[in-house]
C-alpha cells in the first residue's frame, strides 16, 4: 500500500525559478493537503482541497498555488521561488467520515 | 482550531517517568481533538485522539484527556521509553470542516 507520494524527495533551486511538487494518493481520499514545516517544528497549512475541483487557502498561501484536477493528485506550485521558501514540504490526505490526516514522507526544498 | 499552542516547546524526561503535553486552542465549535507523533525525517503520524463527548481516552501508554470548557487537552505517555523521542503535534478541529491547523509542537527528549 504506497498511501502518499510525494516527489521529489530532495531538490536545490535557484531562486526565480518555477517549481512543482508532486502528490499523489491512492487511497482515494476527499480532502487534500500542503504543509510547510520550518526548523524541524511548526506545521503551517498552505493550500487544501476538501473535493477534485475544489481549493482553499491556508495560513501561509503567499507565493503557492495548488489544483486538483482529480482526487488522487494534488501539486504545489512555486511560480517564482525566493529564499524564505526552503522548507520541507509534506502532502497530506484524510478520507471522508474520518478526522485522521495521512502524510507523505516530504520534499526537502532548498532556494538559493 | 484557529489560535493553538502547545506547551512545553521542549520536554526532556529520564526514561520510565511520565510526560504531558497541553495544548489550547481558541475555537469553542473544536470537536475533534487528535495528537500526531512525528519522528526525525518522517511524516506526523496520528498515535491518539478523541471526540468532545468523551473526557478521557487511554490506548496503553498514552491517554489524551479533554477539558473543553477551558479550552485545553492534554498527551499523557507513562513509562517513557528512546522510542518516545519525537516531536508531537496536536490539531483540534472541527468536524466537517477541512482546514486542518496543528499546533506548534513540542519536541520529547526521553533520556537513557
């Protein structure tokens, strides 16, 4: 059972660079979502998606964008990276009728 | 869920005593109250959680206890063991609503 994948695991960038992280999920959950965790501590919501076809903005959405063409993909999108957004990101999912989030293992984002 | 934190930021226990954890939150419509564990270079993983019509839950080790008219719940782990040693998040919300927010973690060091 693969659960959340996410990709890539590592990725140096420069900054001004577009790029995509890549979520799947193959348990069929409704809802979706992004978190950045900074320092080892401190989950922050970036963008979340309770259906296909539908987003919303979390605590820090600035400078992210996601869609959700179908229920299994879920991508996160930096359009121009800058610095402050070296994190590591982690792609999360919960099933309807359930309060429990299931993760990826995370992308490790670096911006120089 | 809206405003939580947690307390202690960081907790360091000698192996076989106790460790609690509180966290507070400000929305009084909160009716799920769950604790992740996660572990170094991994995704959170739910370890407990429990519902507002119920004060206490226990599944051996650890038990979360629930006071909601102060607005606080807490992570109890007995006989602490290395094992234990992780950072532990917990995420009160609100059924049916999808943004999930955790609260800002609280790093366990259990001591041989």
């Amino acid at each position: 059972i693969a659960g959340i994948t996410q990709a890539p695991t590592s990725q140096i960038l420069a900054a001004g660079r577009r790029m995509t992280l890549r979520c799947t999920q193959d348990m069929r959950h409704n809802a979706m979502y992004w978190y950045r965790q900074d320092l080892g501590l401190g989950l922050r919501l970036i963008h979340y998606s309770n259906t296909a076809g539908t987003t919303g903005k979390g605590e820090v959405p600035d400078g992210y964008s996601v869609s959700r063409a179908n229920t299994d993909d879920f991508p996160l999108t930096l359009a121009s990276a800058v610095p402050s957004q070296t994190s590591v990101y982690f792609c999360a999912s919960k099933g309807q009728g359930t309060g429990e989030l299931f993760f990826g293992e995370g992308s490790r984002l670096t911006v120089l | 869920g809206e405003n939580v934190e947690q307390h202690p930021s960081t907790l360091s226990v000698q192996e076989g005593d106790s460790a609690v954890i509180k966290c507070t939150y400000s929305d009084s419509a909160s009716n799920y109250f769950p604790w992740y564990k996660q572990e170094l270079g991994k995704g959170p993983q739910l370890i407990i959680d429990i519902r507002s019509n119920v004060g206490e839950k226990k599944d051996q080790r650890i038990a979360v206890t629930l006071n909601k008219t102060a607005k606080h719940f807490s992570l109890h782990i007995t006989e602490t063991q290395p094992e234990d040693s992780a950072v532990y998040f917990c995420a009160p919300n609100t059924s049916g609503t999808y943004k999930y927010i955790f609260g800002t973690g609280t790093r366990l060091k259990v001591l041989a």
